[in-house]
C-alpha cells in the first residue's frame, strides 16, 4: 500500500469491507462480528493507522483540545504550571497543545494563530513582557472561543483569569525583612507592563510605609527580566553611597542572578545583605545559601486555569463567567536571610 496518511476508506479497500463497518470497529460500536473487529483492528496497527482528530473535530465542532501559551521556558515555574494544567485537562477528557512566546509579542500573536488553525476548544495564556496590545486574543472572543489568562493576565478584557496575591506575598517578604533588621531595602522590579511587576512594587512600597520607612526611589530599579541585566543593576545599588543591606527581587531568577554578583562582590549573604525571590524556582532550594522566596502554588494556578477554561467551553459568549481566581502565597525562609 502508498505510504501516506492511512484512512478508513484504504483499510476498507485491503480488508474489501464497507467503509461503515470498518468505522463501527475502530470505534468500538457493538454491531460488528468479533471476527471483523479483529481484522480491522490487526490491519490499522499494522499500517499505523491514526484518526483523523481535526476532521473529526470540525464535524462535532469540539477538538478536546486546549491551547497553552506561555512567555518564557527559561525557569521551572511555567512548565510546572503546564503539568498541572495537564492534569486537570487529562481528567476532564482533554489533550493540551502549548507553545511558548520567548517573551515576544510577535511570536505570542503568532502562536494564537496556531492554536486557531488548529482548532482548539479553548486557550490559556501568560502574557509576554511586550505584550501591550490585545487584538490577537479578541480574536477568540469573537470566534466563541473561551479564553483563561493565568499569572500574567490582562485586566482589559472580561474573562476568567488566574492570578496569586502578589501584594501580599511582596508586602510579607518585605515586612520580614524589616523585622529581621534589615532598613535600607532595595528592590529589582519588572516592567511596568506586567501587572505582577506593580502589585509586587505596591507590596514592597506598603511594608515601607507601614514601618516608617522613607521609600527611596535611588533602591528601586525596574527591568525588562532580561537576566544578563541584573549584574549591572546590582553592582549600581551596592555602588551607591549607602548601600542596601537587603534586595527583595521581582523574581526568583533575578533573586539567584543577583545572589551571583553580590558574592562575585566579596559580600557575605545574609551577614552583609540579604536577598528574597518570589515564586520558589526549582532551582532556589539548591543554591548556596539557599533563597527565602515567596512560594506560589504553581501546580494549583495551572490546575485552577484549566478548569475554569473547560467549565466554559460550549457555553454561550454571554454566559461565560469573568470571575477572577486569586491564590494564597506563603514566605519559605532560607539562608539568604
């Protein structure tokens, strides 16, 4: 037989049945022989024969699959979110398809076409630092597409979104620091596009006033997370007149970057300077000294993401719900303190 994409119609042809008994045995319909199920059967193994799920979906107008997009696999957190959003969607009888954005909005807006081309039920994102501009995800909105954003998400439009209390969790961080002695605290922030960049900013801020403490803009420096920045952004804080004794960071890898430079520096963490991440890398539990961080329940956001996004699926654009899921995070403390 032609080596191509196998269908029912060639092992219909090799077996001379009728290509509805042939289908009622791949599907495993009762009304067909044991012997005929059999030799259906042994033949689709043999020439690897594999349904046609697109074309199944456009029939029955639902894939079973979700698209998730994700900005960055540089760290552990969005493949640990993936898994599980993997999880809640395997139990609901869903496959996922993910791709990630390598922290570009023309590859994020690429992406989204993709995941339509390739007709998916429903789609789950964590925007890119760039992204600014929403039309690519309006597009799914206007197709009937339900639409969860987790993590990064975007305030604009009115779907389900999945997000941590990143105010608390910087508020807490902060405020840990205070009480462990620490006064002159700095703070490496994200762009001000992310929304997790201001709430964790509003954080830090908070735990300053709240102790008295004057906010000194010359402390806080706000960065694209491109990593290879975070040594000069370092070095100018620990070059200033006063230096911090303290560096709460936007996130754990700028935390473990920063960590870097200040040993590099001669600087003994945490007799000379303390540092605390945010979201509890793999990688901060290995480091020496081991890195304080706030711990997100990355499973639980992937998870919670998912499910919303399937309880949406097939309901009617006006019934979606735009509820807002906000998870608890919690201080581990380390040797960086």
């Amino acid at each position: 037989m032609k080596k191509h994409q196998i269908t029912i119609v060639d092992i219909a042809t090799e077996l001379n049945m009728s290509k509805s008994t042939v289908s009622r045995a791949l599907n495993g319909h009762a009304n067909v022989s044991p012997q005929a199920r059999e030799a259906v059967l042994a033949l689709a193994k043999k020439l690897d024969y594999q349904k046609n799920m697109l074309a199944i979906g456009l029939i029955r107008k639902k894939t079973n699959n979700i698209g998730i997009i994700v900005p960055e696999f540089s760290s552990s957190y969005f493949p640990q979110l993936i898994i599980g959003a993997q999880q809640a969607a395997k139990l609901a009888g869903y496959n996922t398809v993910f791709s990630q954005s390598n922290e570009n909005y023309e590859t994020e807006v690429a992406n989204t076409k993709v995941m339509l081309a390739n007709q998916v039920d429903g789609i789950l994102i964590s925007l890119t630092k760039e992204t600014k501009n929403y039309d690519h995800l309006r597009v799914f909105e206007r197709k009937g597409i339900p639409i969860v954003f987790f993590n990064r998400v975007c305030s604009e439009m009115p779907v389900p979104k999945v997000i941590v209390d990143d105010f608390e969790g910087a508020f807490n961080a902060v405020e840990y620091l205070i009480e462990s002695g620490r006064k002159r605290i700095a703070h490496l922030a994200g762009p001000p596009s992310l929304l997790i960049s201001s709430r964790r900013l509003d954080g830090y801020k908070a735990a300053l006033k709240k102790h008295n403490i004057p906010i000194d803009e010359e402390l806080i420096i706000s960065y694209d997370l491109e990593i290879s920045k975070v040594n000069t952004y370092v070095n100018q804080l620990l070059d200033l007149k006063t230096p911090p004794d303290a560096i709460f960071a936007v996130n754990d890898p700028t935390a473990i970057e920063a960590m870097g430079t200040i040993k590099k520096r001669g600087l003994h963490i945490p007799r000379q300077i303390a540092v605390v991440g945010f979201s509890n890398d793999y990688a901060s539990g290995l480091i020496a000294p081991s890195l304080t961080t706030v711990a997100q329940p990355i499973s639980e956001i992937g998870r919670t993401a998912a499910e919303l996004l399937i309880e949406q699926i097939g309901r009617d654009v006006k019934d979606w719900k735009a509820v807002t899921k906000v998870l608890k995070t919690h201080l581990i403390i380390r040797e960086s303190t």
